[in-house]
C-alpha cells in the first residue's frame, strides 16, 4: 500500500522520532524549533542526576510512589485462574497514572525557562494532573477541553479551576479531545516562545512519544521489582488499556525485551466495531497522520478523521501513540477490543470483588481478564495496569444507566 | 499586466517563476489568494478561483480540506468544514482545478494537510494533480526534513514543493528548509495560525530583507493580510502577498461577487492605485 510504501525507508537523521516507521515530526514549520528545544532540554535532562533525583522525589513525596502491586483473590476466584495482580495506579495523587507525565514535563518547562503551559484533556484527567503540576511549581496553566466534555465533566472543570488553571471550552470540529489537540497545538503555534504544551499521551511529534513515555516508564519498572520480589520470576502476561496509550506504554516499556512477557493492549470498541461507533484505531485504523505523528488512525474514504466513540472519554480518540503502531506490527504486542456494555459490566465486577471502583477506561482491561484469564495466566502471573480510580465515573454510569443525575 | 486570459480550449498554464517575473519587470508584487476547495459550494469555489483570475491575482492556492486544520485560525476552520459538510473530497478538488485549467493559465498551489492526501496515495495525488493542471503543493505538516521518502514523491511526480519560513525558523535551518524548495519561499509573517489581523509586525520589511541573503526564490507573505493597505505594505518588501482568511470572510458576505471586488481592490491597493479598486 502506498502508505506503508511512503514511510518504509526513514532517512537515519530521522530515525530518532520513529518507532519502525511510525512517528516522526509532521508539524507546522513554526513548531520545529520548540521541538528541537524540548529534545534537547530532555536529553541533558534525562541523564542529569540532579533532574532525576527531583523527579524521583517528586513521585515519591507528591504522588505517592511507588504504587503498590496488590494481588486481586477474588477476581482469582470468579476466573479460576491466577495469579493476577492490580498495579495500583488509581492511588497515585489525582487519581491516575497522569501525574506522572505532568510532574516530569513541567520539571522540563522550568528549566527552559517557560512560565506558561498549556493542555489538552478529554474526560479532565490530564487536565486536572497538569493544573496540579503548574499549582505546584507556579506555572501559567491553561487547559484546552472540548465543549461537549465540558459539560459532561463539570466537577473535573471545576476541579481544574480550583487548582488555579483556565479551562477554555473547544466548540470547533466534533467538540471533544481531538479538537481539544488541535486548539492547544494552534495556541503553542502562536504563543511558542513562551509556553510549553504538556501533551497528555504518547502522542504527538517527536519527542513527545518516547518522553511522555520514559516518564510512565516508573510504573513498568517498579511493577518489575515488585513481581519479582513476590512471585521470584516475570508476569506471563501484562493488560492495560489502550485509547492514547500512555498508561500501556508505562507499563509494557520495561518488559519489551523480555519475549516471554506477552503485552496486551484493550482499546475501545464503544457501541460495537461493526457499528462503526468505536475507537479501536489499532484493531481497524490504518496509518494515518494525525497531531504529528505517522500511527494507526481512524479516517473514512477520503482520509478524514473519523469521529471516535467509547463510554470513557479518556480512551476516545480516533488516534494511537506510535510506538504502539511500531509493537502491533512487529507482533510484540497485541491489541483487542472491548465494547461499551463489557466495560460497564467490568466496572461494577471489580467494585464488588476488590473494592476498588476503577476507571472507566482501566474497566476495559478489566473486562478483558474477566473473559479470558486463563489464557493470560498460562505462562506465569497476570498483571493489570490499573491507571485510574474511577471516582470521576460515577456520575457519568449513573446516568448511562438510567440513574438519572447525581450531581 | 492581467495575469491570464480565458480561453475556449485547455489552457498551458504558466510557470510560478513566470508569474513572479510578470510582475517584477513592473516593479510590482505577485497576489495569491487562498481558496477552499468546495466553499460554500464546488461551483462557487471555481467561480472565485476564475474571478481571482481576472482580479489581477498571479497565482491561486487552492486548499484541499481537512478535517483537522490545526494550523488554520476559525475562518479557514470554518470554511474547511462546511466545503467537508457539503462533501468536498480530495478527487473533488482535483476536479475543480482540472475545470479551472481548462480556461486559466493562472497556476496553482495545492495546500493541504498529509493525512488526505497520504491516504489517496502521495504519489497517485500528486501524479494526478500535475496532470490535472497544478504546478506545485504546500503540504502545512510535512516541514523540511519530516519525510524524505514523501518529499521525493512529490518532485518526481511533477509539482514543485513550496517550502514555508517561521519566524521561529533558526537561521542555521534554512539552508536545509530550502534545499528541495520550489516555486517560491512562504513566509509566515508570524507565529500562529492563520487568521486576519489588524497590524502587522514592524520587523516584517527586515526579515525579509534578511531572508534575501539566503533565498533564492521569490519570497510570498503570508498569515494576516486582511486589508489592500496591508497588501500594498506587503508588496513593498516581498515578491507575493498571500491573502486567505479575509477573503473566506468576503465571500461569506458578498458572495463571489464579493470576493472579487475584494481581490480587485487588493491588486490596486499593491499596484498603488488606492484603495478603489
């Protein structure tokens, strides 16, 4: 196919953006010097003692890390297999694995001297992470938030407002986190020499994927340290949820090169794929280019964006990170599907079996363990990324099913 | 000197570098409007690009719609989506510019995003775009150095790729911004998004004088030229005015009638004739 033709033989100076030949820097040329400042800042960064060891304190003393691995004996029991582990992400400081990314990016916005911030969010999570970042170091922060999620996600707004950030609403295109996207890239197209965009997945343009990642990657290694202090050996099988891909790529990164490991990726199927009304861009996308990136993408005949559909706002996303384009390729890892109505059920599953009310998100992988744990336990332990809590939800299921309005 | 004639039969169109000549050996500028391809209407959308032909305009930038327009302000936004809503595509647009070219020798930029064009297939697109008359594309997310293997295409499928300069732009850059480049240089006379402004920066004339040390090709304006005593500023320091988002808001208000008084008086306005058109 003429696409996969067109990106088969990067040229070397640009293999660094690319995952295979996924990725790369489609940007407006007015971004490309802000891309290059962030890269640099990042690589001295990253191997800076003194920037890791903030870092590493900031996650410990601020987060909350690290998360414990908790070991789900019910969900054992109504599967008949085991063991399965929990990665508790949920407990992490705002509820998600989000911060993780906000504290390490707005770490890089001090030391490029940049006052300002911008966001993009869908159900507020990451909004509500990077207000929490700014409020934190005194940062300018403004949030880009579609108008339909504004609505549907008044406490988050509120949330975001209390914590000290602007929220503007974004009613152009289909009004959700796509369009979200493109109004903070058009804000950092404009304002660039003063702000930084904390991007709130492995998406983008190079080096968003691979940073965004690298600061997720805690989660996967100390999932690592603590299975192998437990357990003596590797999980057979790792499951996260998959709309961007920022919590899958945190947990799967340290485990890439252990083959036995197998990576499982859930993403969306919303009302069904036959339907049409999904976002499982990795399951029926093709590559496309979207937001910076050459990644799997939903678009119709034309090569327009299709709009995306899931009863969680943060997996609804028409596109995916590219490295997880780069893994579905290779084989290394694979990616399945869950609907709406499974998710749901999930949801209320491990409510009453662990106690633990989850993302509505992390409720896809959930369903997924329920349905085939056996599978996932053949070859060694079972380990869930468990990204979110799911207090943000619990308005949002009460009204999905006819509660009517809690709030 | 009028840029083009109509014809009864399919018109040869004329090189970029033609067209900026023209215009030089008069001591004057070259006036690109942008169109949307599709807006309000595929007929309404020809019948500008025609009127912006026989307004005095040296080149048309047709754009080819996208659903994610991330580096346009909310007229182009806007018109982007309702040329989609009344089911614009990219064979559509391909369209346009074949019916355009069979009475104008005006020549013409296609100006898109990758992702349509990607999916069509770059090097079908691009083969098919050449036959159907254009002599170059501005492709807003492929920046120099993104994608070699898509770049390639494009020159060997017979359009020149026009290359853009930000203000953000490093100077040790252009030199690779520019290598490849065609047609002419598109300078952004700032940061952001397209959309009309009121004033332009001072720095504008000096930036382009710098640039001239390094460019070679005729260097075009653009972002925020709303006005024919901008265009006529605009024309005083570069070789093009591209003018896009003030002429999607006359046609919305005037029509096509509208739009081509508007082109005409920004031609007088750059030619020094004031403002009457």
């Amino acid at each position: 196919m003429t696409e996969t033709a067109a990106a088969a033989a990067p040229p070397a100076a640009d293999a660094r953006y690319r995952f295979g030949t996924f990725g790369g820097r489609y940007v407006p040329e007015t971004l490309i010097a802000a891309l290059d400042q962030l890269e640099e800042a990042y690589e001295e960064a990253r191997t800076d003692p003194a920037f890791l060891s903030e870092f590493d304190a900031l996650l410990r003393d601020f987060v909350g890390r690290p998360t414990p691995l908790f070991r789900a004996r019910r969900l054992e029991e109504v599967t008949g297999a085991g063991p399965i582990y929990l990665k508790r992400e949920d407990l992490n400081h705002t509820g998600a694995h989000k911060i993780n990314n906000t504290i390490g990016q707005a770490l890089l916005a001090r030391r490029m001297g940049k006052q300002r911030i911008i966001a993009e969010t869908g159900a507020g999570q990451h909004g509500v992470a990077t207000a929490t970042a700014c409020a934190l170091f005194d940062l300018e922060c403004v949030v880009y938030m579609g108008a339909e999620d504004v609505e549907r996600q008044a406490l988050n707004v509120f949330r975001m407002e209390l914590l000290g950030a602007e929220v503007r609403p974004v009613s152009s295109g289909t009004s959700t986190l796509k369009d979200a996207t493109n109004e903070a890239i058009r804000d950092w197209v404009t304002n660039v020499e003063s702000t930084h965009y904390i991007i709130g997945s492995v998406v983008g343009p190079a080096p968003f994927p691979r940073m965004v990642r690298d600061f997720h990657a805690v989660i996967g290694r100390e999932t690592r340290e603590q299975i192998l202090e437990v357990e003596g050996r590797l999980p057979g099988s790792v499951v996260a949820c998959v709309g961007g891909g920022s919590n899958a790529m945190g947990i799967f990164h340290p485990f890439v090169d252990d083959a036995e490991v197998r990576l499982v990726g859930v993403e969306a199927a919303g009302e069904g794929i036959e339907t049409g009304r999904h976002s499982a861009s990795l399951s029926v996308g093709e590559p496309g280019i979207l937001h910076g990136a050459l990644s799997y993408l939903l678009q119709d005949d034309d090569g327009q964006v299709a709009p995306a559909h899931s009863v969680s706002a943060g997996l609804d996303y028409p596109g995916v990170g590219p490295e997880h384009s780069h893994l579905r390729d290779t084989g290394r890892a694979c990616y399945v599907a869950v609907d709406d109505a499974a998710a749901l059920s999930a949801f209320h599953r491990l409510s009453q079996l662990e106690g633990i009310i989850p993302a509505l998100e992390t409720a896809h992988a959930i369903a997924y363990i329920l349905a085939e744990a056996r599978a996932l336990t053949s070859a060694g332990p079972c380990v869930l990324n468990l990204s979110g809590r799911g207090d943000k939800d619990v308005a949002h299921v009460a009204r999905v099913e006819g509660r009517g309005s809690l709030l | 000197m009028p840029s083009s004639n109509p014809n009864s039969s399919p018109t040869a169109p004329r090189t970029l570098a033609d067209a900026f000549a023209a215009r030089r050996a008069h001591g004057q500028a070259a006036l690109i409007p942008y169109i949307c391809a599709g807006f309000p209407t595929a007929d309404d959308s020809l019948a500008v690009m025609e009127a912006a032909a026989e307004a005095g305009a040296d080149i048309v930038e047709l754009g080819v719609p996208f659903s994610d327009p991330l580096a346009d302000g909310p007229t182009i936004q806007r018109a982007t989506f309702k040329a989609l809503e009344a089911g614009m595509t990219v064979r559509g647009a391909l369209d346009i510019l074949r019916r355009f070219r069979s009475r104008y020798d005006t020549p013409v930029v296609l100006f898109t995003y990758l992702n349509p064009v990607h999916h069509f297939g770059l090097d079908r697109f691009v083969r098919e775009a050449a036959e159907a008359g254009a002599q170059a594309i501005l492709l807003t997310d492929l920046p120099a150095g993104a994608d070699a293997g898509l770049e390639a295409m494009v020159r060997e499928g017979g359009l020149e790729l026009i290359r853009l300069l930000a203000p953000t732009t490093a100077r040790t850059r252009i030199p690779a911004v520019m290598e490849g480049a065609g047609g002419f240089l598109y300078y952004i006379s700032r940061t952001g998004v397209t959309g009309a402004r009121t004033a332009l920066r001072e720095e504008l004339a000096r930036e382009v004088e710098a640039l001239r040390e390094e460019v070679a090709l005729p260097i075009a304006v653009g972002f925020g030229i709303s006005t024919p005593e901008q265009a006529r500023l605009v024309a005083g320091v570069a070789d093009g005015v591209v003018v896009g988002s003030a002429l999607v808001d006359r046609l919305e208000e005037g029509g096509v009638e509208g739009a081509g008084a508007f082109l005409a008086e920004l031609r007088a306005g750059m030619d020094g004739k004031g403002e009457g058109g």
